[in-house]
C-alpha cells in the first residue's frame, strides 16, 4: 500500500532525489540494527556462558528501548539506572543527544556510583562507574 501511494505521488526532481537519499539512509539504518542484533545475540551467549562476574561497558549505538540493549541487558544490572541521574544522554553528535554508552554488570556487583563525564573528546561523553561486591 505504502509504494503504491508513493508511486502515485508526483515529484519534482529535488523530491525525487530527496526520497532516493532517504530510502538509502532507511536501508543502512535498517542494516545497522540487523548486525547489532546478531552482535548482541553473539554476545549474550558469551556473558551466559562466563563463569566469572561480568560488566559489559560499550558504545552500543541503541537506545535503552532497542534490541540490542534489552537482549544484552536481560539478566544485568544498568549502572545508570542503579546509580546515575538526569537525562543520561552520552551521545552529543548529528542526531539528537540519546544514551548509546552503557556499563551493565550482573548480581556479584553493585553500583555504588555512575557519571558521564561532559568532556569533548569525541561525539560520546566517557562513563564511567564505581562498584562494591554484593554481599
């Protein structure tokens, strides 16, 4: 239904060139979440599998409601959650800020403290958490 209607819209060259860019842009969006989906899967067996405590911390490039971050997450503490405040954006670049950064850790941990340092290395903000052995 979608490609009728717009088969039917008539568009000047600077719309149609415009719709081209955004359906390229759509399809390398859409790609992106299919291999951080499969990243995180990937990843997700390894931290089942750890026979030790874990943390997980990286740049995942998805929000708190992607795939990605509820797949990994399952299971894990957010040391954000547990112990941050604010907005908790780390991502300051092109699009709109977001948090994209993690530390997650499991049972054994507790987070005691969590900051993003406002520091313009890059289009990320460090994080950074401090932690204590769960008794």
């Amino acid at each position: 239904m979608e490609r009728s209607l717009i088969n039917e819209l008539t568009l000047s060259d600077d719309d149609q060139e415009a719709f081209v860019e955004l359906k390229n842009i759509s399809s390398s969006i859409n790609k992106a979440f299919r291999v951080r989906a499969g990243q995180a899967e990937t990843l997700k067996m390894h931290i089942e599998d750890s026979p030790y405590p874990v943390i997980v911390a990286g740049d995942f490039n998805d929000t708190p409601v992607s795939y990605t971050y509820r797949k990994v997450r399952k299971g894990l503490n957010d040391a954000f959650v547990s112990s941050g405040y604010g907005a908790g954006f780390t991502y300051r670049g092109n699009y709109p800020p977001n948090r994209i950064d993690y530390i997650l850790y499991d049972d054994f941990l507790k987070s005691v403290y969590f900051e993003i340092i406002k520091i313009r290395y890059s289009d990320h903000y460090p994080v950074i958490a401090n932690f204590r052995k769960n008794n």
